[in-house]
C-alpha cells in the first residue's frame, strides 16, 4: 500500500505515468497479469511466467541491478590476485634457494612475471574489443591459466628444478591479465555515477588481499605442521611450506572459475548510458558535460591525445610516488633515524601504519563515488594532496639533526621527531585512492565516449603504463640516492624533489585539462539532476501493445523515483 499511495494519481483515479494510465494499466494495480519486463533489457530475455527463473535471469523491481553478482565474483577474482602476491612473493626467494637456484634467478621469475602480464594484456583487450559476448571464454581462459600456475608452482618443490618456478610465474602472469577484463565489464554495465564507486570497491582488494596473504599462509604452515610433523615442514614434501599456498590458491581460482559461470551476465553489447539516451524520444537530459573528445576515435589516437593522456600519466604518477616513497622509508630510518643498528624491525610500524591509512582512505573515496562527486574534481584533488604532502615530506626530513638514535619509544623529543618523521609520509599515502582510482574512473568514461564502448585495448595499456611504476621507481632511486649521502645519513632530498617535480606538472595539467574532461555527474554537494534510469527499472517492452509513440523515458524516471522513494520509507518505518 505504501509503494502504490507514492504513485500520483490522474483524473479517472488510476495510479501510473502521466498521461498513461491507459497505456499501463497494469501500474498501480493488485492483479499484475504477467511480470514486467525490465528497461532496456535485451531481446529474448523477457521474464517467465514462472517467478523462480525471474529471479534467476533478470531482477526485482526495488534497484537490485541483474549484474550485481557476477561483478561480486570480479571483485573476489581480483583479491586472489593480490592473495597470490603476498602469500607467494615473501617466500619465493627461499623456495629458489631451496630447490639450488640464486639470487639472479628469484629476480628473473619477478620479472617474468611482469613481462608475461604485459605482453597478454593488450591481446586479452584486443580479443573481447572484437564482440561483447567474448568476455566470459577470456575470464575461463585467464582463470584456467591461474589455476594451472598455481598447480606448477605446488608441485615445484616436489620436482626440484628452479625452471619450474619460472614456468610457474610466467604461467601466473598471464592469468593475472584478467584483472583488465572487469573494467570493460563494469564499463558496459554500471551508470556514469556508478564507475567510481566499483572502481574503488576494487582497489580496496589491494590492501585487503596484501594484509590478509601473510596471515592466511602462516596460519596454513602452522596448522599443517601440527598435522603432519614430518611431511608438513619438509621443504621439498607436496605438503610442504611452500607448496601449500599454491594449493590454496589452486582451489580457490576453481571456486572462482565455477562462480563466474554460474552467475554470469552477458553485458549489453552497448553501455546501459547509450541504450538509454537511444530509447528516450525526445532524448532525456543527462546531468554534466560531455567530454571535448571527438567520438569514434581509433586506440592510438585517443591515447596520444593530451587529454587521455595526462590521465594516464596521472594514474602512472601517483604509482611511482606512493612505491618510491614507501622503498625510501627503510633506508632512511636506517641512516636518518639510526634503527638499523638498534631496532630494524621498527620499520614495521611504519609500513603498518601505510597500510591503515591506504585503507581507510580507500573508504572515504568509496563515500565521495556514493555521493557522485564529479571524478574529475577528486582526481584533481588528489594529485594536488600528493604533490603538497610530499613538500611536507622534504622539509620535514631535511629539519630532523642527523647522527642520532631516535628512539619512538623513548624521551618526549625522540616521539616527537618519529612523529615529524611519520605523520608526511602518512598524509602522501592518505591522498593516494583518491589520485589513483578517479583516475582510473576518469579514464573510462573518456574512452568510453571516444571508442564507443570498446574500452578493452585501451584500459589494457593504461594498466601497461601504470606497471611501469614499480619496474621504473627502484631504478630512479637509484640513479639519484647517491651511496654517500645515504652513508652519510642525508635524507634523499633529490628523488624526493623529483616526484614533487611529476605530481607538480600534473596538477597543472590537470587544471588545463578540467572542463575538456567534461563532467561525469552532478558538481560536488550537488544532488544529481535528470539522472538517466537504471536498467532494472519498470517499463513497457517495445512490443507491448499498450505502448504509444510518446512514451519517453522521464516518465519512466519519474515513476520508478517514486517507487524507490516509498520503499525507503516503508523500510525506514521498519517494514520488512
């Protein structure tokens, strides 16, 4: 009663659109004949009769979106990703050793793992660019490839051969390359509103899955060697210490190949924002500014183009700060702080307190995309953060006196000068989501506009570019710490001002670039204005009999608004 006393009523006292109580006079009625059908949804894929496979195949009337499971299992497809990272890498240079391998070959699986990743990448985005439908054979072909590395690399300590290892992590690096097929997922499936938010629901794997891997390969070493004494610490045993995390992970890229199958959704074969501005007649305003990028653009011309390009070099920028920073701290607090000679563990609380930060941060962005804040403004913002907390930085190291032990659980000056210390470092790492993840929003909705959807080569070299960070960032380091000034204690003031240079040049650019980028929502503290519909909401289908030529979709918008509204309400008034 409460969702039908939220429609209006018209003249002859039926509840519906206005205008078209006779052309649905199923709305605002008790005796529905058949279920509706959902907005925009594809042809031959009308609701049942029977309500079970309506569940099953499309969605509720109440904002439930039909894709929403599928992209759940993206989103745990991912965190095993980041899982095999910190379960596996801590303990590969042991495993190397073990099975007689050196140093150089620990470092040559690294990077092969990266080259693999790179390489299969683009392919990956060039084969489902081809047709829409080909996403689900990439993520069986991507998720089959992880499970088949991971199973190599349980079964290395058994064969004790290192090229093992090697095969193992090349095998892992292409599997990784599914990391790029849920953007193209998400771009064809979520609203303009609706990326950001994603966007930063899968950057908190990172964080996630680099706390808990540690954590879950302990506790499986721990519980195994109480099981079985002898096999369960045997180093070459299938059931050894390094072999159970590939195991693990074997079992749960199993589960994930299983669970992508069985809730998958093919997208649609254009995103949800151009079906519906195609199915409004007249068209329905969109809330913001399209972006000043000619459409039907080719690969190479959007991602030479200044204005996709500075948003990549955004993404690669606050990569390359963040990871540069973060392998400063140890050899600074070594020589600036004096802990490598009393207390090298000391680091952890810095790395910990990175990892908090990054966190909750992550949190507050996900806040700011539920909000729909322009992703435009937040990366500006971001970039801008980075840049004035890493001036903090160099003034706050260049001011701590150097030959001294300072202690962060000694004297008031020794706690004061770990917090002078800390507290920069902290805040670079507290602006990085937001610099990063709107960034990596912002680039798909200018590709989206320019490529006409087909957004999969293109989102496979942005993540290219941005892994170059990690590969470039030691080498940068480098070349500019000098082994004197770091014996010396000096803080390493040149590769900081070179970062502080980068995320300069890009907030600049970034200001000339603002209304070229156009605006993918409301500005922010404003609330959304004409927001298309979503495609779960109720509406006639295009055979439907009852329909008339002037059917447009803000009628439809204002209905299911009114829909929504009653039900937050009921549920408010404690209604289940």
């Amino acid at each position: 009663q409460e969702l039908v006393s939220a429609v209006p009523k018209q003249a002859d006292g039926q509840r519906g659109p206005p205008g078209q109580s006779a052309a649905y006079p199923h709305y605002g009625s008790h005796h529905t004949r058949r279920p509706m059908p959902l907005a925009f949804e594809d042809e031959g894929n009308r609701p049942s009769r029977r309500p079970l496979l309506n569940k099953l195949r499309t969605v509720d009337l109440y904002g439930v979106n039909k894709y929403i499971r599928c992209m759940y299992v993206m989103w745990f497809v991912r965190l095993f990703d980041f899982l095999e990272m910190s379960m596996i890498v801590p303990s590969l240079q042991g495993l190397i050793e073990t099975l007689g391998g050196s140093v150089q070959e620990y470092y040559l699986c690294l990077s092969i793992f990266v080259a693999a990743l790179m390489v299969v990448r683009p392919l990956v985005g060039r084969y489902v660019d081809g047709h829409h439908s080909r996403l689900r054979s990439a993520y069986n072909m991507t998720l089959g490839t992880s499970v088949l590395s991971n199973i190599v690399y349980a079964m290395s300590p058994n064969w004790s051969q290192p090229a093992i290892v090697l095969v193992a992590r090349g095998f892992a690096g292409m599997g990784s390359a599914s990391e790029g097929l849920m953007f193209v997922y998400l771009n064809r499936v979520a609203l303009a509103g609706e990326r950001q938010e994603w966007v930063t629901k899968f950057a908190a794997t990172r964080s996630i899955g680099y706390f808990c891997g540690p954590m879950i390969a302990t506790g499986l070493s721990t519980a195994m060697a109480a099981a079985f004494p002898v096999a369960g610490q045997d180093p070459h045993a299938p059931i050894g210490p390094f072999a159970l995390p590939g195991w693990f992970l074997a079992i749960g890229n199993i589960v994930m190949l299983i669970l992508i199958n069985v809730t998958w959704q093919d997208p649609p074969e254009e995103s949800l924002v151009a079906r519906q501005l195609k199915k409004a007649n007249p068209p329905a305003p969109v809330a913001g500014q399209a972006p000043q990028l000619p459409q039907n653009m080719t690969v190479n011309s959007f991602l030479l183009h200044w204005v996709a390009f500075v948003v990549m070099l955004g993404n690669f920028a606050g990569s390359f700060i963040g990871l540069g920073l973060e392998q400063l701290v140890s050899p600074t607090t070594a020589h600036l702080l004096g802990w490598d000679d009393h207390h090298p563990h000391l680091n952890g609380y810095v790395f910990s307190a990175i990892g908090m930060v990054l966190f909750v941060s992550q949190l507050v962005v996900l806040q700011f995309a539920k909000q729909r804040m322009e992703d435009r403004f937040l990366f500006v913002f971001g970039v801008t953060g980075m840049s004035l907390s890493l001036f903090a930085v160099i003034v706050c190291w260049r001011s701590i006196a150097v030959g001294h032990y300072w202690d962060p659980f000694g004297t008031s000056g020794d706690r004061a000068v770990f917090l002078v210390f800390t507290l920069p470092v902290l805040l670079v790492f507290a602006f990085m989501p937001l610099c990063m993840n709107c960034s990596v929003a912002l680039f798909m909705r200018l590709a989206n506009h320019a490529l006409s959807g087909k957004i999969g080569v293109a989102q496979a070299v942005q993540l290219n570019f941005t892994s170059l960070a990690p590969l470039l960032a030691p080498l940068y380091e480098l070349w500019l710490y000098k082994a004197q000034d770091e014996k010396a204690g000096k803080p390493p003031t040149h590769c900081l001002v070179g970062m502080l240079v980068l995320g300069l040049v890009i907030t600049v650019v970034g200001f000339c670039a603002y209304d070229r980028w156009g605006s993918g929502g409301p500005k922010p503290g404003e609330a959304p204005k004409n927001e298309p519909a979503r495609d779960n909401a109720v509406a006639p289908s295009d055979d439907d009999p009852g329909r008339k030529s002037s059917d447009t979709i803000p009628h439809q918008v204002s209905y299911v608004s009114a829909q929504q509204e009653a039900l937050r309400r009921a549920q408010n008034a404690g209604v289940s």
